[in-house]
C-alpha cells in the first residue's frame, strides 16, 4: 500500500530531481515561461497559479482513464504545491504593493505632548 505521506515525498523527490535535470538551483520553475507561450499561441491570459492548476487537472483526468498511475497523482501533488506556493507569493506582492500604496501621515511634533498630563 501506498499512503499519502508517501505520495507526497515521491512529489518532493521528482521536484529536486527535475530541478538538477533542468539545472535550476532553487527549483524547476518553468510555468511563466508555459503561460507566456500558451498566451502567445491561444491568446489567453493565465497567471502561474491557473497553469499549475490546469496542470492540475490534467492528472485529474488522466487518473479517471485507466488503472492506478502513481506519476498522476505524484505530479499532481508537485502541481497543487507549486499553485499553493504562486497564490502565496502573488498575495504577498499584492499586499507589499497595497502597502507601498498607502498614504502616509504625518503626526505633528506636538501631537502627543499632553497624551501624560492632567487634563484642566
């Protein structure tokens, strides 16, 4: 039997062997590169987080055509991990641009200069 632990390092394994494979060092990361190229041939817009899950559902319906394949369900892990990690970062520089964004305000010198004193 295999169990979901299992799965899911076997999906950490084919990440890091794929990433020596293609010779990047913080990890295979090509699905920029695969949106750019879809957009170029179809016309359709994706960000990174919708290729992995189109990739996603790929496996999905690869895993519904025949007996158990291991390879659709490990990639699919490998898939739905790099979705999970663009969501992260794509919320991450949103926020840091909605923070950049923000208005600053300016506190006077004097602002807090009774904030200790007795009121009269």
């Amino acid at each position: 039997m295999k169990s979901a632990h299992e799965h899911l390092r076997q999906a950490g394994e084919e990440m890091q062997k794929r990433s020596q494979l293609y010779g990047c060092q913080g990890g295979e990361r090509s699905m920029a590169k695969t949106v750019a190229i879809f957009e170029a041939i179809t016309g359709i817009k994706l960000t990174e987080e919708q290729g992995n899950k189109f990739m996603i559902s790929l496996k999905l319906a690869r895993s519904e055509n025949r007996a158990y394949n291991g390879d659709n369900y490990v990639d699919g892990c490998a898939y739905f991990a790099l979705a999970g990690e663009e969501a992260f970062n794509a919320d991450m520089r949103k926020k840091s641009r909605k923070a950049a964004q923000a208005p600053t305000t300016k506190v006077s010198d004097n602002a807090n200069s009774c904030a200790n004193e007795p009121y009269d």
